[in-house]
C-alpha cells in the first residue's frame, strides 16, 4: 500500500546491479472497514467510511489509500535519478520514504488477518503473489538484457530484483500469519526481530531477507489493527494536526539531507553496512518506527473515506507497482533521465505528473484484464480438488434435498466479521488476501 524504495541491493551484485533495484510497494486488502469517524460531525464527509452494504461494495476509505499510496511509490522512483540536482527534491524524497511503503504495508498486514493456512487461502497466496513474483523477478533481468543491451543479467528466484523483492516479503509474511496470531504480544516480539536484524551484517542476500525483517513489525502491526483505529486517526483533529507535522517534517528532511544516509530508510543494510557502530542499527529501528508511524498516521487522516474518481484504481495497484517499475527503468536504461531539461524545477515537475499518470493508467481495468492470466491466474490444474468443497457440491445436488426454512437456518454471524471476510473474498492478491 503499501519503489517502492530505491535500490534493493544483495551484496552479491555488481554496483551496476545494484542501481537497479529499488523498493517496492505494496497492495493488500482483506477485512473490515473504519467505518464512521469518532468526530460524529454529520458533514464530516472526510472522516467517514462507506455505508453499510455487506456483499455489495468494497472499502472505498482503503482503495484511496493504496490508490494515493502507489502514486507516491512511483514518483519516489522517478525521483531517484533526478533528485542529485535539487536539495528540495531530496527532502521530499526522504519524507515520502519514510512512510510510504510503512503505510502499505500497514495496510497488507491489515488485510491479511483472516488468513488461517487453509488449502483456499494458500492457494490465493501461490497465484496472487507467488506466480506474479517468478514471473516478474525473470521478466526485469530479461528486460534489461534486451533494453540495456547487457547480456550478464541474471534471472534468479533468490535475489529479488527492483520491485519485487514486496512479494517476496509479503509471501513470507502472510505464511507466518497464524504465528504472529497466536503470540499474546507480537508486536514486541517483531519489533525485537528487526532490531536484531539492523545489526547484524552480511545476512539477507538470498530472498531480500534483511529488508523482510526490518519491514515486519509495520506488517504485524497491521495484524493488529482493527477498524476503530482507522477511525481515531481520521477525526477532524488529526486531520488538522497533520499539516504541520508534516510541514516539520519536510523541513526537518531538508536539513538531513546531507547528515542522514537515505541508505536507513530503504531497511536493506545493517549499521555495519551503513558505515556505524552495530547499536546505531536498533536505534535507528525505534526512531524510524515512531517517525514512519507518526507520518502514516497522518497520511490516512487525509485519505478521503467516499468514493472518489480514483477509488476503483485501488484494486489494481499491484498492476500499477509491478509494471511501472519497465517505464522507470525502461527511461533509465535510455538514458532519458540525464536530459539537461529534466534537471530543473520544470523538468521534475513534468516528470511527476508523467509517472502519476502513467501509474494511474496502469491500474485501470482494460490493463488488469491483459495481465491478469499472470497476476491472478485461476491455475485450477495445478491443485487437488477440495474435499470439502466436493462434498458441498454432490449435496447440493441431490435430488429432493429441501432447503430448511428461514427461522432454522443457522444464526447469521457478526455483520462487521461477514463483511470483512467478504472483503476478503473479493479482494485481489496484492496487498489484499487474495
């Protein structure tokens, strides 16, 4: 929800290598919806979530988000190679980073807490997230063989590449679902996992493991959340109090720039790494989480809770993640990016709108329909039938079996509980449970 970074790097690759990974987005849904906000101002349009329609009618408060938190990954990309020029453009940089990919993953843990490890779910798992990861880790390395003329370009299922080292990540993630439900206080537990992962070196090349741990606790803390929380950061006042936090913030942004390396907030290096002490790295950890929650928190304030122009798009942000990455890198590979032009206040303005639309179109239906046989392909070849399901199905289809009148039926369950696992149903794999 969720680059979405810059630079995704296994220390194995060549510094060539290297500039071609970036961080990666996210896109996740799967229960429940804030609902109305806390203020109880009637007008208060901004602070409410959609009507009640059980069955009919996805969140439209998490769409935005994951609409609007996209568009922030792909302009971090197309900032990345202009951003040298301008002491602006690197505060900005900085302050997007901090909180964009912690919001969509906040939002992927969030949508993930109905899965249990059950043959549907892990099936929704392997063709929501697994395929599109084998397909799109070998589809980069060719891409840039053919664009960038560079024949050494190696397809590896290990080392993620660019974009898609969130998959990866998420695919372990929603595995380990059941674990961080059962613990009576798992926040702690993974906050301490990623802390001890910022300082220790040389540890995550194969499946981008040290940036799998450092994001965790965004994703367990997703885990956690339930609806009322949406709602008590989307009142009148929080809305209000983000303006000049963020205001702070990006001034604060500008003054680091030159005393912070960005290298913190891509999560893919220890303190070793990074040129510091090891216990830099878990103090690092805590402040990045305070900071990246506090902006978070204020980005969902001002996410609008009603059907907006864009809100469809939210259920094809994945489309939008994985297939912006050939636009920026197809640009970098020709070169386009060191035109004089575009290293001017106007330049990277045109280019921000460019890639904005860009995504946006990316996410639209008519492109969901043309990749959705590799982003969501049914592959009902490739599982054993549902024992279960088969067994619904030959009762439903004896003959002369009645159906139990209305008052006999079993008592409809929670409507809040029925909507979120509806939700989940619909979702895309994304950031959704698929």
């Amino acid at each position: 929800m969720f680059h979405a970074a810059s630079s995704l790097v296994p220390s194995s690759r060549s510094p060539k290598n290297r500039n071609d990974q970036h961080n990666g987005p996210q896109d996740d849904h799967d229960d429940g919806s804030p609902g109305r906000s806390g203020s109880g101002r009637p007008g208060d349009r901004s602070a409410e979530g959609p009507s009640p329609r059980p069955g009919v009618q996805r969140d439209a408060f998490f769409d935005n988000a994951k609409y609007l938190a996209i568009v922030l990954v792909a302009l971090g990309h197309s900032w990345e190679p202009l951003k040298g020029d301008s002491r602006v453009l690197q505060a900005a940089y900085m302050l997007v980073y901090t909180f964009h990919m912690p919001a969509f993953i906040v939002v992927s843990g969030f949508f993930s807490r109905s899965f249990d490890g059950s043959p549907a779910r892990l099936k929704r798992l392997i063709t929501g997230v697994a395929v599109p990861y084998v397909v799109f880790e070998s589809a980069y390395p060719l891409f840039k063989r053919v664009v960038d003329h560079d024949p050494q370009a190696a397809i590896t299922l290990l080392d993620p590449y660019y974009l898609t080292w969130f998959l990866c990540a998420l695919f372990i993630w929603r595995l380990t679902t059941p674990v961080w439900k059962t613990l009576r206080h798992p926040l702690p537990v993974a906050l301490a996992i990623a802390m001890l992962a910022s300082l220790t070196p040389h540890f995550g090349g194969d499946l981008d493991l040290q940036r799998v741990l450092q994001f965790l606790p965004y994703f367990v803390l997703g885990l956690c959340l339930r609806p009322e929380h949406f709602r008590l950061v989307r009142r009148r006042s929080v809305r209000i109090a983000a303006v000049p936090v963020f205001a702070l913030s990006l001034a604060f942004c500008w003054w680091a720039v030159s005393k912070v390396d960005t290298g913190w907030l891509y999560h893919r290096s220890a303190a070793q790494e990074l040129g510091q002490p090891w216990w830099v790295g878990p103090l690092m950890q805590l402040a990045l989480l305070g900071c990246s929650l506090l902006l978070t928190a204020c980005f969902f304030s001002w996410v609008p809770g009603r059907r907006m122009w864009f809100t469809a798009l939210g259920a094809g942000t994945l489309y939008g993640y994985l297939l912006h990455g050939f636009l920026i890198k197809g640009a970098d590979y020709r070169g386009w990016f060191d035109h004089p032009a575009l290293h001017g206040p106007l330049g990277e303005i045109g280019v921000s709108v460019a890639i904005a639309a860009a995504v946006t179109l990316l996410c639209t239906p008519p492109v969901r329909r043309v990749f959705r046989c590799v982003m969501e392909p049914k592959m009902a070849w490739a599982f054993k039938p549902d024992a279960a399901e088969l067994a619904r199905e030959r009762a439903r289809r004896q003959p002369g079996r009645e159906q139990r009148p209305e008052q006999e039926r079993p008592q409809e369950p929670n409507p809040e509980s029925k909507s979120e696992s509806e939700s989940a149903r619909r979702e895309p794999a994304g950031v959704q449970e698929r």
